[in-house]
C-alpha cells in the first residue's frame, strides 16, 4: 500500500481517521511514558484500540496531536509522546459530555422483585445496578440491543430504589454517570392455598416474605451455558459436580440435597439448547425423594421461555415453579405427577402445545395435577388452552387450591376433578370458555367461590346430571354427558358472578327436577354448610362442608367484581409485564371456539426472542 504519512490535529472535536490507515500494522511499541487516562464518558477522548481488545484512552485536552507514519502511530501528549509500533486495531473518539449520565426508560416494582430498563451509553459494555445501595448480580443486567434491562429479585415487600452506574473497561465505576429511579413499590406474592398450608416455611428456595432462605445458592442458565453449567449437588456419600440442567437436577433422586436453591432462566430455552431432557413425554423433570428439596426455578423478568418441552415434577417437596413461559410442549407443559407436597406453580404463561389432533390438537394438559398433596396453582395466564387441569388420572390427590388464574379463551377442565375431597376455586377469571368451567366427578368435593364467569359455556358442571346432561331431556347425544360417564361429585358455590353462559342449575330444594338435576349447590353465606340431603344422581354422594371446617386454611378473598381487573393487570396473572409475547383475542368469535386458531399457533411455533443479546460484561 506504500508509505502513509498522516497528522491529526487534537482539540476541540476530534475527527475518526480511515479504518484502513490501520489494517497493516504490526506488533511492537516503543516511546516515552504511556500517559493515558481512565476512560470517562464525560470528556472527548482518542481511542487507541489494540489488537488483542485492550483500549487506551487519551483525553484531548492533553494532547497535541496523533501522527501516522506507516507502520507507527505516535500519541503526541503535552507531556511527552508515545508510539505504538504495529499493535493498533483502530483508533476512534469519543465525544464526551460533563453532563452525561445514565437515562432511565422505565422503572416498575412488581411482585418481590422491581425492573428498569435504561438507555445504554456510547462505548460503555457493563453496567453495575444496586438496590437501596445492595449490588445485584450481574446476569441480572442484560443487553437488550437499543437498550438494558436490569431485574432484582428476591425482594420483600416496601419500597426501593434501583441505581443504574456505567463501568469503564477497567472496571471503574462512573458515580458520576450514575442514575438512579423514584421509590419504586414492590408487592408480596399471594401465598393463600394449599401448598402453605400446615407449613411453616417458604415453599422453593424463598422464605413466606419473599427473600431467600439462609444459604441458598443461585444459578442462570442461558441458551448458552443451559449444556455447560456446572453445581456441586450433595448425593449422600459425596459432593458431586453435576454438568448440565438435567443433571444437576437429576442429583435431587439421591434424597440427600436439600439446600436452598433458585434456577433462574434468562430469555429463551428452545430443546434444541437443552442436555439431555429426563422425561421423553414431558421434557424437564424434577424429581426428589421425598426429601424437602427447597427448589425454585423462576424466570428474569418478562421473557424467560421454554420452548419444545415442559417440566415434570415427581416426588417433589417444596418446590415453586414461577414466572417463565412453556410453549410447544410436546405433552403437557407442567405435570405435577406422582408423590408431590407442598408444590406451587404461579406467574407462568402457558400457550399451545404441539398438535397432535383431536383432543390434543391444542397439545394435552396445561397444568395437570396428579399424585399430589397440598399444592396451589395460582395466578397463571392460559392462553386458548384446550385441556387446563386434570385434577387426578384415578390417583390420589388432594388438598389443592386454583385461585386467581386467568382462564383466557381456554375450553375446559377448569379444573376437572376426580376423588379429591378437599378442592377450593377461587377468584379466578373465566373469559369466554367454549366448552366448561370446574367439573366435578367421582365423589370430589368441590368449593367454588368469588369466581368471574364471562362467556363460559357451562361454568360448573356434575357429571351425569344438571347441564351436563340437560336434566336428562331430549336426545341421545344431548344426554350422554359433556365430559364424563364418571359418578358425580358435589360442587358448593358461593359468590360468583356469572354472564353469558348457555346453562347454569343451581340446586333447589323440593323441586322434582333441580333437587337432582342441578351444577352445583349455591350457598347465600360463606359459612353456610351443604345439607346431608344434597347428594349426587349418580353415585349418591354428598358434599363434606371441608370449607367450613376450623382447620381451613387463613386466606383472603379478592372482591368478585374486581377479579376481572386485578387478574389482568399489572399484578396479575402470568409472566411479569404479562409477557413478551402478547396476543389479542377475538371475543366475538373466540369465545365459542374450540378450534386451534391457526395465526396463534403460527406464531408460537416462529416464536424466537431475538430481543436479548445477552448479559453486558460477557461475550
């Protein structure tokens, strides 16, 4: 390219010179002393970019000029030069500013935890965000291209203030660039139910006031590290490191691990970026020996997401699955199936599964629960799901709360239930359900409270009777039963509203046909226990007023009228900020439909969060 001769004049702005002036130098340096200054984003500043990525940083008010002379470029400073023989990749300037900090976008407390999102600044690759002065971990502050994203999590309820500092290559913090956000409320999770109940101690890896328990351990799996990632696991005899997220949680089968633990998942987790996964139906899976495995795997703000599979839970204590995403699953997207206790679902979006026709068109189950005792299903967004809850496959379960969840478009089994004698319903939103709401079979007992039923066609159905057979009147097909051949079990309703359905009986004393035909038994007080005389059609069972008991667990009720508001808002129900993901519903002709709407499903399977970039500080 021959000999190259070239002088920049420093002061005031300073001009980039031609990438090409720099493809050909080589390793060396030579000169007097390197005066360079710390990066500050504050003052214009020459860039000298080595080739191994070290950059030095030269403020302009102390320079003189910076010569080019074929294979060397010379820093002239005020104090002396210094020349770089055949070691410099580029050399670029910022433009600095006495005023410049940090922009916050937004900032938002929310349930234990609080979020910001901030405008990134020119030349600055990490940021350092604190909580009333207490450092968050770093993986918690992500890249999101035009902007970064920080959240705190594990937080208790009270207000707080999120700090966003700028940090300089060196690992200097920019106090000066700082930015902090206004008081910031952050609110307790809804613990009522019965994952709590006779219990002391947080269920998963926190504590009742949202904080984690003593020596709990932390990991982020990433579509990156999600092979990779590594814990030591106590296996009984030895401490073992275990590779992989289904290894790691494979340990737990030794009955020996017990330590407090929170899995957390950043952006999305497609099975293609998964180990092995243990469960060939469901995907994930977890499971313990009986042992209280204080367990928590929670999604980072509003886009962790899994992607092509869902998450067994077998022989699970004390574990919480919160604020993450199944879509695609090739069964169901949680099961919680065989030996579990005190086990929470909550904040979770659960969307299609994989087409398998017929009734698994929509995929199978969306959050089933099986084999278990003393579990609440609570604060989750169904979006058009065809099967919700199967509430026992003929196994034992019981004790089981399903309160505040947002039944959106979905069909049935809200839940449907077998046996269970102990099953509360409460404060859910029913919105425009095509097929039914709660079913009751097989002797359960079932109460039924301050639900909001919009556009669901049969809010509560008995097997063999009531609306699910139209009081046993007209055709064959009209009385062979909407979901089961099953022997009836009883529901107690109380305080629900009820809009758009197409048939709701409640029982009627004395009266030929609603004292045997009826969906459910409507009580005028809370209190109020179901006669020994209200009994099933088929089977000839009645209703053990469980409710009513002194050892019903403490809760608070949301008023019925403000279900619809609460459960769809900010606070409510599935994913922080509801999501990445967001679709709108037809009412008009979603609400009787049952069908897979073919544009939903398209965007599900094309779902691809290409919004994060990954974590400031890592490549």
């Amino acid at each position: 390219m021959g000999y190259i001769h070239k002088k920049i004049k420093v002061g005031g702005w300073l001009k980039v010179l031609p990438f090409y002036l720099f493809t050909f130098l080589t390793v060396n340096a030579q000169g007097t002393a390197d005066l360079s200054a710390s990066q500050n984003p504050q003052k214009n500043q020459a860039v000298v970019t080595l080739k191994d990525g070290t950059k030095r940083y030269y403020d302009t008010e102390a320079l003189n000029s910076i010569d080019v002379a074929g294979s060397s470029i010379t820093v002239r400073q005020q104090a002396g030069d210094y020349t770089f023989n055949n070691n410099v990749a580029r050399v670029s300037f910022n433009k600095g500013n006495a005023e410049t900090k940090v922009t916050i976008r937004e900032a938002q407390g929310w349930l234990e935890s609080a979020y910001v999102k901030f405008e990134k600044m020119s030349g600055i690759k990490t940021y350092h965000v604190y909580v009333n002065n207490q450092q968050i971990d770093t993986q918690l502050v992500r890249d999101y291209g035009s902007y970064g994203r920080a959240d705190a999590l594990g937080l208790a309820a009270g207000t707080y203030r999120m700090k966003v500092v700028p940090v300089g290559d060196d690992g200097r913090e920019f106090e000066a660039c700082a930015a902090e956000t206004a008081e910031l409320s952050v609110r307790a999770i809804n613990r009522d139910g019965y994952a709590h109940h006779q219990t002391s101690e947080g269920i998963g890896a926190y504590n009742n006031d949202g904080t984690l328990k003593a020596g709990a351990r932390i990991i982020y799996v990433t579509k990156q590290n999600a092979k990779t990632i590594t814990l030591g696991m106590n296996t009984g005899k030895k401490e073992e490191t275990r590779t992989g997220i289904q290894d790691i949680l494979r340990a737990y089968e030794k009955g020996a691990e017990t330590r407090p633990l929170a899995i957390r998942i950043i952006g999305q987790l497609a099975k293609d970026d998964m180990p092995e996964l243990a469960s060939s139906a469901i995907g994930l899976q977890v499971k313990g020996k009986s042992q209280n495995m204080n367990l928590t795997i929670e999604g980072v703000g509003n886009d962790a997401t899994l992607h092509g599979f869902g998450v067994l839970c077998r022989n699970c204590r004390y574990v919480e699955l919160r604020n993450f995403a199944v879509m695609m699953h090739p069964e169901d997207a949680i099961s919680f199936d065989t030996n579990n206790e005190h086990i929470w679902g909550h904040h979770l979006d659960i969307f299609y599964g994989q087409n398998k026709g017929g009734d698994k068109a929509k995929g199978d189950g969306s959050f089933d629960v099986k084999g278990t005792m003393y579990c609440t299903v609570s604060d989750n967004h169904f979006w058009d799901s065809g099967k919700c809850h199967l509430n026992s496959n003929g196994d034992e379960v019981d004790y089981v709360t399903y309160h505040h969840n947002w039944y959106d478009h979905s069909d049935s089994r809200h839940p449907r239930v077998r046996m269970s004698q102990h099953l509360h319903v409460f404060n859910n939103y029913f919105d425009g359900n095509a097929k039914y709401g709660t079913g009751a079979t097989t002797g359960s007992c079932i109460f039924v409270e301050k639900n909001y039923f919009r556009n669901c066609k049969y809010p509560m159905l008995i097997s063999k009777q009531g609306s699910d057979i139209h009081n046993g009147v007209g055709s064959s097909s009209e009385t062979k039963g909407t979901f089961s051949s099953e022997d009836g079990g009883i529901i107690k309703a109380f305080d629900n509203y009820i809009v758009g359905q197409t048939s709701f009986e409640p029982y009627k004393a004395g009266d030929a046909t609603y004292s045997k035909h009826f969906d459910a038994y409507v009580a005028t007080e809370r209190q109020e226990q179901v006669p020994a005389e209200v009994v099933t059609l088929q089977g000839g069972t009645g209703y053990n007023n469980f409710d009513t008991s002194s050892d019903f667990y403490q809760y608070t009720p949301t008023a019925t009228a403000e279900v619809p508001s609460l459960v769809t808002g900010p606070y409510g129900a599935g994913r922080c900020e509801h999501g990445d993901f967001q679709y709108t519903f037809d009412n008009s002709t979603q609400d009787k439909n049952s069908n897979v709407i073919t544009d939903l499903s398209d965007k599900l399977k094309n779902y691809t969060n290409t919004a994060l970039i990954g974590i400031f500080g890592e490549e």
